[in-house]
C-alpha cells in the first residue's frame, strides 16, 4: 500500500501544542530561574563591595574628625581624587556634589542614625544608584558612598534579552520538533485510518505495512489478520450465497416441468368441480389454490435467477405511464378495489414497458393484497422524473422492518405476508434498478404505506403530450 502524507488534524495539533506547552514551560522556568539568580548574584556582590568600601571609607573619615568646614573639605577632596562618590550628612547639613544623588531616605536615615550600615537603591535622572551609609565613629555626621550600577543593570537587561530569545528559540525548535515528531508518530494512524476506509469500501486486499517491533508495527500485523479473517468470511459468504442462487435457479428450473403438469392438471380438475361430492369439492379448491400458488413461486424464483445471472435484457422505449398503469389495474380485475388519479395528462418515460408492467403490477398487488380502506395509484411529474406513488390505508409497516422490505424471501409478519413468497418487492427493485428508476418505501404504523417509483422522463417528449 502507498504511503501519504498523513494530512494535518487535530490529534496532531495537539501533540505539538503539549510538546510546545511542556518546552516552552520547561525553558520558561529554567531561564527565568536562571535570571533571577545571576541577577541577585550580581545585586548582592555589588552591595557586598560597597559595604566593604563604606567600612573603609568611615574608617578613613575617622581620621578627620573633628569635621571642621577646612577638614570636611580636605576630607570631599581626598575622596574625589581617588574616585569615590560620597555624601557627607550632619543632623544639620548635607555636603557632597548636590548633583551626585538625590537625599538619603528616611528608612535609610534611620538605620544610620541607629549605628547600622545600611543600603538602600534608588533611580535618579535615569540612572541606577546604590546608597551605602553609615555613621562615622566618634560623630554624628553621616557619610553615604555612592556606587553606580548602570553598568550591572545593562548587563541584566542583555542577559533578560538573551534568555528571552533563547526561549522564542526554544519554542520554535520545539514546535518543529513536536510537529516532525506528531507526523511521524501519527503517519501509522493514517496509513490505518485509509485501510479501514479501503477495506470499508470494498477492498478487501488492503494491508498495513509491519516495519520494527513497536506498538504500531503489532496494532500493523492484528490489523492486517483482522483483514485476512474478514476477506476469508466474505469470500465464503459469497460463495455460500453463490450456491444458494445456484440451488434457486436449479430447484425453479426442475420445478418447472412438473409444476406445468399440475397447472394443467389442476385446471382440468377446476373445470369439473360442481361434479365432485360437497365433501371432496373444498379440497379439490384448496389443491387448485395451491397449484396456482406454486406456479407463482415458480415464476418468481425463474426470474430472480435470470436477474442474477444478468441474462434480463432491456429494451427501453416511450411509454405512456398512466396508460401503462390503468392497464395493469383493468387487465387484473382491481378497477373496484384501486383508484388511479392524475389530471389526464399523457406522461411519457423511456422504459422498458414489460418490465415497467412488471413493476407496477407488483406494487398495486401488494396494496391490494396487504392494504385496506382506499388504494390509490397516481402519476405526476416532478421535474426531470416522472412519480409513480401507490398507497393504501393498511396497517402500516413498523419502521424497523423498511431497510429489509426489498430483502428476498423476507416478511414482516406472516398475517401481513400472506399467500406471498417474500420475493415481489425484491423483484420489483431489480426490475427498476435495471429501467434506471429509484423505488422506495414510507409507511406509518396505523396510517398505511406509500410505495414511489421515480422514472426517468423521456427527453424526446419532455414526459408530457
């Protein structure tokens, strides 16, 4: 069997949306993690260094004291020259480069003010400010370093940058991924999925190709023992069923000669009843009845083994259908017990007219024979068809027996069935398979039946004269 691109569906939507979810999820959390450390791992190496330049620095400061403004000076200078930013706080006064940063806090202040090193960040004019203070031993004046971590920040924000294109990248490669692994993982659903529909369809040939040991490689091989099982049952059925059409056609054909004997016997007898005792007279009836019953069955299986072995042939003509059906209605004695309705109009179908008589005295004899209160036949046109309908007001077929009604040999019920063999509606559908027409069934438990013989219109004519 030739392999085919498995078309996209929602099984395989899904699988890559669940590999994508579960890698995005998974690089997501790795990499946010990932920042989040490095980025306190730099925050807080940047505020351990400041820390141990503040201690120095207050250490150094310590020197000066007492802060007089020549010493406060001498002190800012000798910071500036070796680089460092510092503010200088008294309770009363703030010294320093009033365009470094901006005030101290007041949590910051505070923790100054009660002895302790403290930091605290701040953003000013679009930097990014570290403030570390502490209180100069032996003062009361506050000195505060000032780090600038623009430089950390920018490197945060390209490491952020880096991780968030990491992830998109991730994401991409693992939808390819998700997506070249869901084709390969549901290419055998496919290929099985267009194997059910072959072997649905009819082609009972249709196998699975069985590569490696995996699970689809088994569920390959039980499928394809299911195929050999269901094409080994097929066959024998359509052998059984062979031999059965054969045996029907064999037991009409040797019923035939001895049938045609009691026919003509049972017609003699028929001519010379009113001269046979009261007694024997009713047997002598029933065996008449009989005979002709046989003969029918006989008829019936002759005929459905000549459309078996398509020996029927065909021979379509215009027919005049209203003609046709009032014929068969007057030439069968049901004018009293029948109603054939239309407007008078000459419709013409391109049928064959024995075949087509065939059918139409099928239909109007199960309604007269199975059906009660008014039977009516009509003909009318419907577009390109011509709508044979017969209905009667009996009691109804029960919906679950109408996909079986044109089975052979099949009844609903035996008071419905009758006298019939079960193959006149098998019959009649043969009949109009082979004319092209489409025959169908509605009934109504209770309500009655309605039989419609759809026939084509014969273009020649336009279905009416």
């Amino acid at each position: 069997m030739a392999a085919y691109a498995v078309s996209p569906g929602r099984l395989r939507r899904r699988l890559v949306v669940a590999f994508v979810l579960v890698a995005g999820v998974s690089a997501g959390v790795l990499a946010g993690g990932s920042y989040l450390l490095l980025r306190q791992a730099r925050l807080d190496g940047s505020v351990q260094r400041a820390a141990a330049d503040a201690r120095y620095e207050l250490v150094l400061a310590a020197q000066f004291l007492p802060l007089t403004d020549a010493r406060r000076a001498d002190l800012l200078a000798s910071f500036t020259g070796s680089g460092r930013q510092v503010l200088l706080v008294d309770p009363d006064a703030r010294t320093g480069d009033p365009d470094l940063a901006p005030a101290p806090g007041a949590r910051l202040r505070s923790a100054v003010a009660a002895g302790q090193l403290a930091y605290e960040r701040r953003a000013d004019a679009g930097r990014h400010l570290l403030l570390v203070g502490g209180r100069i031993p032996g003062s009361t004046t506050e000195l505060y370093v000032v780090t600038v971590e623009d430089g950390i920040v920018a490197d945060l924000d390209q490491l952020r940058t880096a991780l968030a294109a990491g992830w998109v990248v991730v994401v991409l490669l693992a939808a390819a991924v998700g997506h070249a692994l869901a084709r390969r993982t549901l290419e055998p659903v496919g290929r099985a999925s267009r194997a059910a529909r072959a072997v649905a369809e009819g082609l009972l040939d249709t196998r699975l190709p069985v590569r490696g040991r995996d699970e689809f490689s088994d569920w390959a091989a039980a499928f394809n023992e299911m195929a050999d099982a269901l094409q080994g049952k097929i066959d024998a059925l359509s052998r059984a069923q062979a031999r059965e059409r054969r045996f029907t056609a064999d037991v009409a054909h040797e019923l035939r000669t001895p049938v045609t004997a009691l026919v003509i016997a049972a017609s003699l007898l028929r001519e010379h009843l009113d001269a046979l005792p009261a007694d024997a007279r009713r047997d002598a009836e029933l065996l008449v009845t009989d005979v002709v019953r046989l003969r029918r069955l006989v008829e019936e299986l002759m005929e459905i083994s000549r459309l078996d072995a398509g020996r029927e042939v065909v021979e379509p003509r215009p027919v005049d259908v209203p003609a046709l059906l009032r014929a068969v209605v007057e030439a069968r004695g049901w004018r009293d017990r029948v109603t054939v309705t239309g407007d008078g109009r000459r419709f013409l179908a391109r049928s064959d007219p024995r075949r087509l008589e065939r059918v139409l005295a099928n239909l109007v004899g199960n309604a007269v024979e199975h059906g009660t209160g008014r039977r009516r036949a009509a003909v009318a046109r419907a577009g390109p068809t011509l709508l044979v309908t017969v209905t009667d007001e009996g009691p109804g077929i029960p919906a679950d027996h109408l996909p079986h009604l044109f089975d052979r040999f099949y009844k609903v019920d035996t008071d419905r069935a009758g006298a019939g063999s079960g193959l006149g509606l098998a019959i009649a559908r043969e009949n109009a398979r082979l004319l092209g027409a489409r025959l169908t069934v509605r009934s109504e438990v209770d309500v009655g039946t309605e039989f419609r013989l759809e026939l084509p219109v014969d273009p020649a004519e336009g279905g009416a004269g």
